[in-house]
C-alpha cells in the first residue's frame, strides 16, 4: 500500500514503495490527490505498464522549448520563424509548469483565447503543430515514455482557404514602375516572380551560377522541400536577368533578402497607389480605393500560377514551373468547366 503523510499545513506527500520497481513520490495540495497518484501508480506496476514520471515531472515546458530550438528548430528551413514562436512560449505563463501537468484544457483555453483575439487559424495550427512534435520528441527521444502528448485529441481550428488574390488591370504597371522607385532592381524581382511564381526565400537567394542562358533554365540547387529543381524562364524573366549587373559576390541581387521583399513590397503597393491616384485625379476619374489594396508578395506566386494555366499548361506542367508539390495545391489555381471538358471530348481521336 502507498504511504501518504501530511507535510506543513497545506501539503500532501505521497510514496509508492513496490519490489522491482524505484520508489515513487510526489508532493501535492490535498490528500485526495495524492491517494489518486499513488492508485494509479500502484495499478500500472500490477499490469506491469509502469513507466516511470520522473523526468516529465522535473522538467518544465521552457526547458524542452530550449532543447527542442537547439537539436530541432535550428535544422528547419523555417528556424527563423520557429524561433519566434519558441520566444512566444518562453514568454507564457504555461512555460513555466512542468511537463506532466500540463494538459489538453490548457491548449484549449489557449486557443480560445487566441481566437477571441483574431488570430488566424493557421497561426494557431503552426502553434499547435510546434507544441505536438516537442512533446513527441520528449516521449519519444528524451525519456520521458510516460508523458502523453496533449496536443493529439485537441480539436483543432479550421484552417482558412487559401487567398485568391489577383492581379486587377493596371496594377501590374504600377507595381513595377514603383518598385523600381523604392530599391533598385526591386522591379526586376517583382517580374521574376510573376513569370516564374518562385517562392520567396528562392527568389531571395538567386546566385549568377544557377542560371543557364543558353537553355533559359534557373538551376535551383536547394528549395524549401530539400529537393533540386529546374525553373524554366520566359523570354520576359530572362530580358530582366540580363539586364542586371554582374555582382562580384555572384549574387543576381545583393542587399535584398527574404524579410526586406516583404517590407520593400508593401512601400512599392502604397508608393504604387499614390500614382495611380494622381493620375486618376489628372483625368478626372475617381480611383478605385481597393487598387494594390490588401496584396502581398506571395499573391504574384498565386498570379504566376493562374497565369500558367490561362495559358494552356497542364497542372504537371505548371508544377515543374512552380515547384508545387501536390495537386491538392494546385486545385485552387484553376477552374475546370464542364462544358470546356465536353468540347475536348467531342474533339475527332486518332483511329476513331
């Protein structure tokens, strides 16, 4: 039987001594508790399930947040952002609770919390996707095989679809025109995205060596899926390549990287609309207030794409342009018809 014995006025302490097995203790605030832990412990050595608490039940959530950073996070292409949600939790009150305490009704009530604030659900499931792969490391690699993983039953939020944010007449010129204004080559950047739909950080780190002229192929050695890839170029893309100078670090644009495209990319949309509106005002035309309104850098990925397929490419054509790598992907960039499908099928065959 478990001994439990009162310790101070407001402590409960309770021992599990059982042959074949370390003895086990653990403090709590009511005797009930303490009766309860001792049960359970009791029951599992019975069935020979024990496993024992010790180490989820000294180590705090901040301490695996830290050791999770160093032997996870900082081997992800995404460190960076991982890095702050790291910092988030750090800063959080549950950082401090140790691992086995810490249950799905604590999530919850933070994610109601979040909700109730606006914040996306898709920054909210990247919390959550965090969370759910330390506390599996932790069971899994770090000796804590009792510890359950909290995040796994939670409900979690529905994520939003993607945006489906176009390009409207006129934009384009504008966009361009004034992104050569807020840094110099920027207008070239905004141009290869659109041909090419690339991804940020690949655009960010274009070198000289990658690109073959003679074939008009960008030679990407290393994307976000860890995985080479041949971007094909279009007569437009390779015009504004040329037209950059040679840089001695073999970069194609030195200073810009992947954070300065966003920041540099919002002066570009408000300098952009600026124009346009003189010019509207010129003409006696009112503008539309929405113009360059509510666009972001990966809406000209989002461009490219749909552009690619108005153009006739199939959707493996289009993915070996974009780098995309599933259909489900894709789906969203372009609307099939019926009646465009019947009239393929009422096209003569061969042999028929």
């Amino acid at each position: 039987m478990a001994t439990i014995r009162k310790r101070g006025t407001y402590q409960w302490q309770a021992l599990v001594r059982r042959k074949g097995y370390p003895p086990q203790t653990k403090t709590f605030e009511s005797r009930t508790d303490a009766v309860a832990w001792a049960t359970e412990l009791e029951s599992e050595m019975n069935k020979g399930a024990f496993v024992s608490r010790a180490e989820a039940e000294r180590t705090t959530l901040a301490e695996v947040l830290a050791r999770y950073e160093t032997e996870f996070s900082q081997k992800k292409k995404g460190a960076k952002q991982e890095a702050v949600r790291i910092r988030y939790w750090l800063r959080h009150k549950l950082s401090h609770r140790m691992l086995s305490t810490i249950r799905s009704a604590d999530f919850s009530a933070w994610k109601l919390g979040e909700e109730k604030r606006k914040i996306s659900p898709n920054t909210i499931n990247k919390h959550l996707i965090l969370l759910s792969h330390l506390f599996n490391v932790a069971h899994s690699d770090w000796g804590m095989e009792s510890l359950r993983n909290p995040i796994k039953n939670m409900t979690r939020p529905k994520a939003t679809k993607g945006r489906n944010r176009r390009l409207k007449k006129d934009e384009e010129k504008f966009l361009i025109k004034a992104a050569a204004m807020v840094y110099p080559m920027f207008d070239k950047v905004i141009v290869v995205e659109i041909e090419t739909g690339m991804r940020r950080s690949e655009i960010a780190t274009m070198q000289r060596k990658w690109l073959d002229k003679n074939l008009h192929i960008l030679k990407i050695p290393d994307t976000k899926n860890s995985e080479k890839r041949d971007v094909p170029l279009s007569p437009r893309a390779m015009e504004a390549l040329n037209a950059l100078p040679v840089q001695l670090d073999g970069s194609i644009w030195p200073g810009i990287y992947a954070d300065m495209i966003t920041h540099k990319f919002k002066e570009a949309c408000a300098l952009g609309y600026n124009a346009y509106k003189e010019e509207c005002e010129a003409k006696g035309v009112t503008p539309d207030p929405d113009f360059l309104h509510d666009l972001v850098f990966h809406d000209l990925r989002h461009e490219a794409t749909s552009r690619l397929f108005e153009l006739g490419f199939n959707i493996m054509e289009v993915a070996a342009i974009t780098g995309h790598k599933t259909l489900i992907m894709l789906m969203r960039y372009t609307h099939l018809h019926a009646e465009d499908l019947a009239k393929k099928l009422r096209r003569p065959r061969k042999g028929h």
